[in-house]
C-alpha cells in the first residue's frame, strides 16, 4: 500500500530508540489499555478533537457543519477548517510513502551524527502492515536505521514481515498474567508471548519496553515474571522501563472519551530505581526510558 494513514511524524525523539529520531505514528491499534497515552491512536480512521479552552464559542464549526454538530460525525473536516481558534483539530492524515521519506530526510544529520534513524510507532503499526513495508523498505535503501515498536499483537506474518526490514524491534510487554492483561488491555497476551519467541527465532535485536503502571503491573512479583520471560528469550537485548504518564487524560477528553485511571499518579524516580532493580534481576540490561 502506496498510502497510510498518519497521526504524527515527531522528529528530534528521544525515546524511541538510539540516537536522535524521527518517529512516524501511525494510526489504528486493537488493544484498549486504560493508561493509553495516544487514545486518538486507536482507530485507523481519520477522528475529529476538540480542545475546549481554545474555544471562543463563535459557533462557526455548527454553521458548516452538515449535520449542525447535532448528528453522526462524518470527519469531512468542515469545522477544522473554519475554526479561527484551532480548537478543532483532525488527528490523523493519508500520507504516501514519498511524502513520509520527504518528512525523514529533513533529519538525516542528526542520524548520522547520533546513530540515530526511523521508528514507527502508533497505535500499533503492523494494523497498516504494507505501508509500514513500504516506509521500513524506503529508509532501508537510503541507508537510514530503522526500528519499529509493536504490540505483538498482530498476524505472525505480518509481524516477521515487516521486523525484516527493522534494524531493532522494540517490543512491549505490559503483563504475564493473563487475567489481568485481559483485563486492563482487552486481549489476552498469549498471541503477544507466541510472537515474541518467534520472532525472537528470526531477529537478534529485541527491546523489550515495559510500562511500569501503579497499582496494574507493578508490583515486585509481576516485574519478575516479565524479566524471567524476557531473559529466556534469544535476541532480547535489553528492558526498557517506561513510567506512566498522565497525557492520556486529557486527549481522551478532547475525544469524548472517558479515562479509566484518573487519579493514577506517574511514578516518582525512587519506584522507578525499585522496579529497574527488580528487572535487573534476571541478569538483562535495563534503561528506564527508551
């Protein structure tokens, strides 16, 4: 696929891998994590959001607007336009492959200098797999390293597919107990660890990024469980901590959408040290970040 659907292209990124980085968010996701900080990520269509104080209540949106604001939205777009305030934003754009690659190269130097490259990201990019080939492929053949982050959630197929053409693969893994990821994430996690060994059987260089959530996965006993899973799997090179942050509060309101962990606070650096500690012990690398 020539085409794909894009939520944002985050250059000079810091988190997503090594070096500096231009991070391509794709759209589309079919996990439903509470904590998710990119809520407008999870549906691969186009989506309209609403930051209320910017809003000057000039009523303009509601003149354009086919159905008057009062009937189904279908995300023509209208009301973005005729916003004077940019209150109402479209998240998400079709994007081509050479309009990606016209985006990466403005950053070329910062990977040459840092060691850093590409990564694709979302939502989960491996829901818009040939156009995730197609961009991976693109940076490939001008020599740009390349990474993609994943769920693991996806066809087997189409994640080897596509972690063929990724110089590093970093993976999630947000709980061991099934119950509780089915829970909190809204698929089990079975297909996630199948994916990971077989993957792991096809690639040498796997990140491994746990978020750490209060009072979902943090405990000591869970820690260790994905440290002792993720140290038996070839080709995992690293854990990755990354703590909750409170971004998805607020964009689930500009959706319309409720927030299931309001009141949940980041993490403070002294639990952050305790869980690195707590996955150290499984003999792997660990990075809080990345």
């Amino acid at each position: 696929m020539e085409s794909g659907v894009v939520l944002n292209i985050q250059r000079y990124s810091l988190q997503d891998g090594p070096g500096i980085r231009t991070t391509v968010f794709l759209k589309g996701c079919p996990l439903d994590c509470w904590w998710c900080h990119n809520p407008e990520s999870r549906s691969h269509e186009q989506e309209i959001i609403v930051i209320e104080n910017r809003c000057i209540r000039c009523g303009r949106c509601r003149e354009v607007c086919p159905a008057h604001l009062a009937g189904p939205c279908t995300r023509c777009g209208a009301c973005v336009e005729a916003c004077p305030t940019d209150a109402r934003q479209m998240a998400g754009r079709t994007m081509t492959t050479p309009q990606v690659l016209t985006e990466i190269r403005k950053d070329r130097i910062f990977y040459e200098e840092s060691g850093g490259g590409v990564s694709l990201s979302g939502g989960e990019p491996i829901m818009q797999h040939d156009f995730a080939r197609n961009v991976l492929h693109a940076c490939r053949d001008e020599g740009i390293h390349t990474a993609i982050d994943t769920s693991g959630y996806a066809p087997q197929e189409q994640l080897l597919a596509a972690a063929e053409l990724a110089d590093l693969v970093l993976y999630d893994l947000k709980l061991m107990d099934d119950a509780r990821h089915v829970r909190y994430t809204g698929v089990s996690n079975a297909t996630i660890l199948e994916n990971l060994l077989a993957l792991s059987r096809r690639h040498r260089t796997i990140w491994i990024r746990v978020p750490l959530i209060p009072a979902v996965n943090d405990d000591p006993t869970e820690l260790a469980s994905i440290a002792r899973f993720a140290a038996d799997v070839p080709g995992v090179r690293r854990l990755c901590l990354l703590p909750y942050h409170e971004l998805g509060v607020h964009k689930s309101r500009r959706l319309g959408r409720p927030y299931r962990m309001t009141g949940t606070r980041a993490p403070d650096p002294e639990q952050l040290e305790q869980a690195a500690r707590v996955l150290q012990t499984a003999g792997l690398e660990v990075m809080i970040g990345r």
